[in-house]
C-alpha cells in the first residue's frame, strides 16, 4: 500500500484532485494538503485523507512527512509557495521523490525534480486536433512517441494487407480498432480502410511507419526519397550506352517530375563528358568526381546527402557486386537500365514467390505501374508442392479495385523466367534482398525467380526494397 502526498492550489490543483477521486486505485491511500477548505464528494474516506494549512510552514508540513510518503505530487500555482514548499520537504526529507507542475519554464537539470511542464502539454494536446498529426501516446511508458495511433486512409498502402505480410523490425501492430470494436492482431488478420492502428516501437521508426501509412499513389518515389540518381562510371561504360543512360534517364526524370542528378566517375573521354554536360538544365544537375579512384562509401554518402529515392544504374555497373551491395544497404529503389528504349515500354511484370516479400512491395509496384501508364501482369508460379500465393493475389486484386487499375494474373506451372526472356519489352518489377548476392554457380540450381534476376538482364528491372 503506497502512501502519496499531494499539496495543492488553485484551480488546477482542484481539478487534479477531482481527477485523482475518480480514477483512484485501492492500492494507494492519497493524503491532500490544500491551502483553502474544498469540500470533494464521491471519495472514499479509507483512501483519502484531507487537511488544510500552510505547506510553507515547515513545522506543519514536517509533522505530515514523519509518515513515510512514497512519493510528493506539487500541484500549486504560486511560484513562491511551490519554491518553499519543496524547501521545506527536502530540509526534512532529501531523497523523496517529487514531481511538480512548472508553469513558468522552471525547470532546471541541475535540480532533482521532475517538472511537468504545462505549456508543453497544452501544445501537445492542441497539436492532436490538426488533421494528418500522428497521436501519441502520453501517459503510458516513457511519454516520447513509442506508442502511436494511426487512422489508416481509403487510399493507404497499407490497406488490404495481411498483418503478416509487413515486416515489423523494431516496431508492431499491438491493436486494430474497426467500427468501435478491438481486434487483436494476427497473421492473418487484413488492414481495412478507416482502421485505427495502435502501434508500438522505436520512435524514429514510428514517424517513418506513419508516413508510410499515410501515402498514397502518385508519390513514388516517395518515401524512400525526392531526387532520382544516375550512375555512370565512363571507365566501364562505351559512349552509346552513356548516352543512352542519360536519354531514358531523362526521360524518366519527365514522367516523375523530380529532380535528376547524374554522377559522373572516372570522366576518361572529353567528347562524351562534354554531350553529357549539355543534358544539365534546370531539374537536370550534373556531378563530376574526378577522384582516381572513387571511395566506395560515396554512393551511401550522395544517397543520404541528395535525398534520393531512385537510382539509376547500368546493367554493367549493377553486375558489380561491390556497387550492387552498397545500393542494397542505401535501402532505396534500384532502376537497373538495359540495352533497349524504355520510352516504348507498355508493361511491367511482376513473378509471384512464396518469400512474402512482394506483398511488401505491392503499393510502390501499383504506384510505378500506374505513374507510368504500364500494363501491370502478375505471373503465379505453380510449381508441385502448388503455388501459395492467393493471399497476396487476393490482395492485388483488392488494390486493383481501389486505385481503378486493371491487372491481369497468369499461372505458369515451368519457371516464367525461360519465357518472359523471350518476351518483348516490359520491366520487370522484384524486391531487393539479400538473394541477390548469392554465388551465379549456386543460383544455377535455383528455381526462385529473384535469384535468377540476372537470367532477365537484358529486360529492365526495377529492385524495390522491401522496408521503408
């Protein structure tokens, strides 16, 4: 049974005290000091003791704290009175703990008490009204973001998933409210429209999963990032492929709207470095490095440095695993361009797996699809053991419906890689995991489709990773 001492004031005070009758816990017995003689109903007198003095007198207050408190509550609105009040709790007890409300930015971290600052509170509380602010969570755990509710949107790219298909690394879907009702979480449990999600986990990630819930179509590629990137390295590219790279380059950079930085290393040929220098116009920057070897870490640093959400890149450059693996830990989409036009193309091509991956990528492939007018094709491959795969072949056609874009589903029971090669012009759309770095040897024996990635390298390709 903890013994709380509470000393207050004012109008404030009253109303804390009326809030601590009403949410009281039997296993606390609370006594109140107050300065005016307020008269409380519907406590209970066993838990609840009242007395009314002076708190800065220290003999009064000193006989009230030979009991042993567990803990001081400071509810008083004259600055004066709070100051000597806690004067006088320490001269007789040094080591209890105090929390005091600080209406005038009191607080210090020189002292060892904890301030509840009032006009922090009032903004936070303010701040929840205004639409698209995320709502936090309070007075639970440590009060800093790590327990947040989200309202998920008609449009979300959350919606009509499987709880189990989001990859939830330090962070979780803890409740689901729908229609006023709970509904605790599983696998198989799908985000509805209008959702309310609570969600628990590291505060930075938070604010990046709430983003990610808020997003709609036609951001892409928001909200990896705003700027594009291509990555031409003169020393193993010819001067057709370079300037090929630029043109669709260019042309992608007009579809999205956004920015385009072209990196240019191991600058070797004046002729082409000055074609490509007269792309450079107002949303087309040029970068040179005329460093003699390039440090490795330079595609992270500009990836982070430019804000960039999609990279440009050759499929020889690509095949390097060095450049392949820095752009995996960039976390950020991966355009690998082929040899043929990418201006021409109508389709985008997506091979179904049993990893679980696609479904974590399914809104930036209906964004990409959509933004640039692609036929979007779903390739279910059915092998012995079956295909597996209605769940996410469910949820597509649940997006589909949403965003009014058609898509057409296909089951192959042979690999789909051996036909889609012979196939004309379409980008093929996959995640980008770890499965890319396994040895060309062992892949030979692989019938997974992204390990075979490289059996489409003529194709262009777009690797999308699979966390935001």
């Amino acid at each position: 049974m903890k013994k709380i001492l509470i000393v207050s004031d004012g109008a404030i005070g009253s109303h804390y005290i009326e809030r601590v009758i009403g949410t009281y816990t039997s296993e606390n017995i609370y006594y109140i000091v107050q300065t005016e003689n307020k008269i409380f109903e519907g406590y209970n007198p066993a838990k609840f003791k009242f007395f009314q003095f002076d708190p800065t007198s220290f003999y009064k207050i000193s006989n009230l704290l030979k009991m042993d408190f567990w803990q001081v509550v400071l509810v008083m609105e004259n600055v004066t009175d709070l100051e000597n009040t806690i004067k006088n709790i320490r001269m007789y007890k040094p080591s209890i703990r105090i929390i005091a409300m600080d209406l005038w930015n009191a607080s210090s971290p020189e002292d060892d008490i904890e301030w509840v600052n009032m006009q922090e509170l009032i903004a936070a509380n303010l701040i929840d009204y205004l639409p698209n602010i995320p709502v936090l969570a309070k007075n639970i755990g440590l009060g800093s973001g790590e327990i947040m509710e989200v309202l998920v949107p008609f449009g979300s790219s959350f919606v009509y998933r499987h709880i189990g298909s989001i990859e939830q690394k330090n962070w979780k879907i803890a409740a689901i409210y729908r229609n006023r009702s709970l509904i605790i979480p599983s696998d198989n449990k799908m985000i509805q429209p209008n959702d309310t999600l609570v969600l628990v986990g590291d505060p930075g990630v938070l604010r990046s999963i709430y983003r990610a819930i808020k997003r709609e179509l036609g951001q892409f590629p928001a909200p990896f990032g705003s700027k594009l990137y291509l990555y031409i390295d003169m020393s193993i590219e010819d001067k057709s492929t370079i300037m090929a790279l630029v043109r669709r380059s260019i042309y992608i950079r007009k579809k999205l709207q956004k920015t385009l930085i072209i990196k240019v290393l191991n600058p070797g040929d004046i002729d082409v470095l000055r074609m490509v220098k007269a792309s450079a116009q107002v949303n087309v920057l040029i970068e040179i490095c005329y460093d003699v070897k390039p440090d490795e870490k330079m595609i992270l640093m500009d990836i982070k440095k430019h804000h960039i959400g999609l990279f440009l890149v050759s499929h020889s450059a690509f095949a390097i695993k060095n450049v392949r693996k820095k752009l995996y830990e960039g976390n950020v989409p991966v355009l690998k361009l082929a040899d043929c036009s990418f201006s021409s193309l109508k389709e985008s091509v997506v091979i179904l797996s049993n990893e679980g991956y696609i479904e974590n990528i399914s809104t930036t492939i209906f964004d990409v699809s959509s933004q640039f007018g692609f036929n979007l094709e779903l390739i279910d491959y059915v092998n012995e053991e079956g295909s597996g795969n209605g769940k996410v072949i469910e949820h597509f056609n649940n997006l589909a419906a949403i965003f009014s874009k058609s898509i057409h589903v296909s089951e192959q029971e042979n690999n789909p890689i051996r036909e889609l090669r012979a196939k004309g012009n379409f980008l093929h759309l996959l995640p980008f995991t770890s499965k890319m770095f396994i040895n060309p040897v062992s892949a030979f024996f692989s019938t997974d489709p992204e390990v075979l990635y490289r059996k489409l390298d003529h194709h262009h390709q777009l690797f999308i990773p699979t966390q935001i």
